[in-house]
C-alpha cells in the first residue's frame, strides 16, 4: 500500500512545544521516523520556521531530518495561491497560509497538517479553498489536524 505524503504547516512544528498539542505533534513526527507517513514541507514552513523561536527551529531541524519532498514556491504556487486571495478564502495577511495549501495542492499531498483551526482546518474555508482548486483546474485537497492522521499515539507522555 502507498505510504500518505503529507504536508505539514508550521504550526505542526510548533505544536511540538504546546501543552494541548505537544502529544499528538509528537506522535506524527514518530509516525514519520518510522516511515508510516512521508513528510513534506516547503520553504515557506522553512521560513516560517526559522524567524520564528530558537526553540521552534529545533524542533524544525528534527523534521527537516525525515523530510521526503521539499517544495519550493515556483509562479504556478503563487498563482494559486493569489487566486484563494483574490476569492476571499484568507485575506492577505494570511499570504502563508494560502502559500501553504496552494503547495501542498500542487504537489499532489494526500493531505495537509495543521493546527491552524481558524484559517486551514476549518470547514467553510476547506470548501473554499477546494472550490478554488476545481475552478483553477487542480484536484481537492484534504485537510486536517494531525490528530486526526496519527498512527501511533506517543505512549511515553
């Protein structure tokens, strides 16, 4: 069977140091090192990443480590990315999370992480984005909390 290539937004990473989502950020990133999933991520996460805490590019670094594919923001990426703005789906302050979806719908992600519930994992803003995807000649994309994906739950927190 097809191990999911999964991308993962930078509040995945994150999660690794919050108390509600610490357990789960941690299970997928285990589900990753056994190579149950394959993991994605892009600059953009990269960036996003890196400006962040010194704490958040360390956890980082353990990803970047088990990446499968890394992507890259190439025009067909900010094209798609400019047409959820241009629809209304996040506004341009949320230029990332756009940039986040657009590459993970490009590269043909089985699905994308996030714990970004406000503007990625919800559900009016998934049917927009998917709307936008069909219009623009692209396949729907799933989205979803990494609770939702895990393999294994982290047994030793």
């Amino acid at each position: 069977m097809k191990k999911p290539r999964i991308y993962v937004d930078t509040s995945v990473i994150g999660g690794c140091l919050d108390l509600e989502f610490e357990k789960w950020s941690r299970s997928l990133l285990n589900d990753f090192r056994k190579g149950d999933l394959l993991l994605l991520l892009s600059e953009v996460v990269e960036a996003e990443a890196l400006d962040g805490p010194p704490e958040v590019a360390e956890v980082y670094r353990e990803f970047k480590e088990l990446t499968h594919e890394f992507l890259f923001l190439t025009t067909e990426v900010i094209d798609l990315a400019s047409a959820y703005l241009k629809h209304g789906v996040v506004s341009r302050n949320f230029l990332e999370d756009a940039q986040h979806i657009a590459l993970a719908t490009i590269a043909k992600a089985d699905a994308l992480l996030s714990w970004n519930f406000r503007h990625v994992v919800n559900f009016q803003r998934v049917r927009k984005f998917n709307a936008v995807n069909l219009e623009m000649g692209y396949t729907m994309i799933e989205i979803h909390s990494p609770l939702e994906v895990i393999r294994h739950a982290d047994q030793s927190r």
